[in-house]
C-alpha cells in the first residue's frame, strides 16, 4: 500500500517537471531556439546577397578603395527598407523609402563615398539622410557622421534604425540642408543625396581646406559634382550623370 502511494507521488513529481516552462519552450516549435535559427538562416542568406552585390555591382564596375568596400559588405541595407523591398535591398536599383523619397542604388552610394576621399579621422556633412543607409556606410568609414533630413518622419526613422543597429558615431537631425550644420563645421568631407540646382554656398563655406564635397547637381538632367576646396581656390569636377530626387527649398509639413 505504502509502495504504491510513493509510486503514484513520483508519477506526479515527474508530470510536474515536465509542465515547467523551460521543458515546455524546449519542446514547442515556438521557442526562441528555433526562432532564433531562422533570424540566423534569413540573415545568412542577405550576407550571401550582400556579397554578391559587392562584387558584382560593385568593385567589378571600378570602385577599388578597400574601406568603402569593406562597408558595403558591413552594412545590412536590408534592415533600412520596408518589408515589402527586403528581397530587392541588394539589387542594382533604387528602392522606395516613403513620402516619394528613394535610396540610391547601391553602385551610386559607394561611387560617393569613394569620391569624397574620407579617412578613418574625418568628420562627414551627409545632406538628406532618408532611410540612414548612406549615413550607415559613411559611419563605418568616417570617425563622426552628422546627417540633415528634411522630413521629420523619415530622420525619426533612421534614427531609430541607426540606433537599433548601434551607430554611436551618427548624428541626425531634422532640418533644411541649405543651411548646412554650422555647430560642426568645418567637415572634412560633405556628401548630399538630393540634387540642388547649383551648390548651396552655405556647403561651400562649412568644408574644410583641402575638404571634398560630393554632389549631384541638375534639375531634369543631373551629374555628380566633386568640389575640392583648397587654401586659395574652390575646383569642381563634373564626373557621371545620375538621377536624385530634387533638393528642396522648404520643410514641408507631411
Ligand atoms: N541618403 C539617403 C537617400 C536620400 S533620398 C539614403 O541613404 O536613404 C534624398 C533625401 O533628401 C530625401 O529623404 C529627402 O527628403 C531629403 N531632402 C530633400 N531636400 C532636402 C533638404 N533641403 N535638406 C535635407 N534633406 C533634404
């Protein structure tokens, strides 16, 4: 009698033990593990992705410095998009990022960074951060980045993501680039994603001596303009044309 009431007391014990949460989440399909495998395989197959983007689109078409590659392939542009574009976030294209803005392709966004010619010491102006992925890049290469973006919804959100993947080294804020960002001149380098019709003498003024700013200028047409500042003279090199969104003049209420 006494043997089987211990015996009925154990059987309990042991149903117990394996109600307890921890067996339970080791035994769902749910738990953390396997969701935690899937991140893993999603993020190994965007790292395949992002490869390829850099040899391919990339150093195959003549972008050659070592640093801006390797922050090609640092960068998960696929975290900067939403949802519906993730698939496409390493093709050779632009993608929509809300309120009728874009990201550039990626070629154009290393083909910037390389121009401006930034070391590890610089100190960057980006003039439209739109969804922070230029900025992202820029702040793997550069030792500080500020970045100006005149739609508040969309500084929010860079913001948030730049946060998220933890780039202390950027700064955004919400603002009209015209004006550039005077507290923190003067900037070893100046890159704008948006095309004014002639350069904002404002950008001029806020680089550095022997400083390069980056730039693509135009209305309908439109070419990146390299500008080299120098202690007596401003040179500006038209290189290739390309298509941005327009810079505008006014913040806009959205
Ligand atoms: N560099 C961005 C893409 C830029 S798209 C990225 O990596 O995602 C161009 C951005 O410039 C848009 O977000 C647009 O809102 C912003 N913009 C346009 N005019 C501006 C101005 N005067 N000052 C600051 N940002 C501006």
């Amino acid at each position: 009698m006494d043997f089987s009431l211990t015996l009925i007391a154990l059987l309990y014990c042991c149903v117990l033990i394996l109600c307890l949460p921890g067996f339970a989440a080791e035994l769902t399909p749910n738990s953390s593990k396997i969701q935690g495998q899937n991140s893993n395989s999603e993020m190994e197959q965007f790292e395949g992705e992002r490869r390829q983007m850099v040899e391919y689109q990339i150093r195959a078409r003549g972008i050659k410095n070592e640093r801006v590659l390797a922050a090609m392939s640092q960068v998960p542009r696929h975290k900067f998009v939403d949802s519906p574009w993730k698939d496409f976030a390493y093709s050779d294209r632009p993608l929509p990022i809300g309120h009728q803005q874009t990201i550039s392709q990626p070629y154009i966004v290393a083909y910037m960074s390389e121009a401006a010619d930034i070391s590890q010491e610089a100190k960057v102006l980006e003039i439209g951060t739109g969804c922070g992925y230029q900025a992202a890049v820029l702040g793997e290469i550069a030792k500080q980045v500020y970045s100006i973006e005149i739609i508040p919804q969309l500084a929010q959100r860079a913001r948030r993501t730049l946060n998220q993947l933890g780039y202390e080294n950027i700064e955004v804020k919400t603002g009209d680039g015209y004006q550039g960002w005077v507290e923190h001149a003067p900037y070893d380098a100046i890159i704008v994603t948006a095309a004014p019709e002639q350069i904002p003498q404002a950008l001029i003024d806020q680089l550095a001596i022997d400083g390069k700013m980056v730039i693509p200028v135009g209305t309908w047409y439109q070419e990146i303009v390299v500008l080299t500042k120098t202690e007596d003279r401003i040179v500006e090199e038209k290189t290739i044309p390309v298509r941005f969104v327009p810079m505008r003049r006014k913040l806009l209420k959205w």
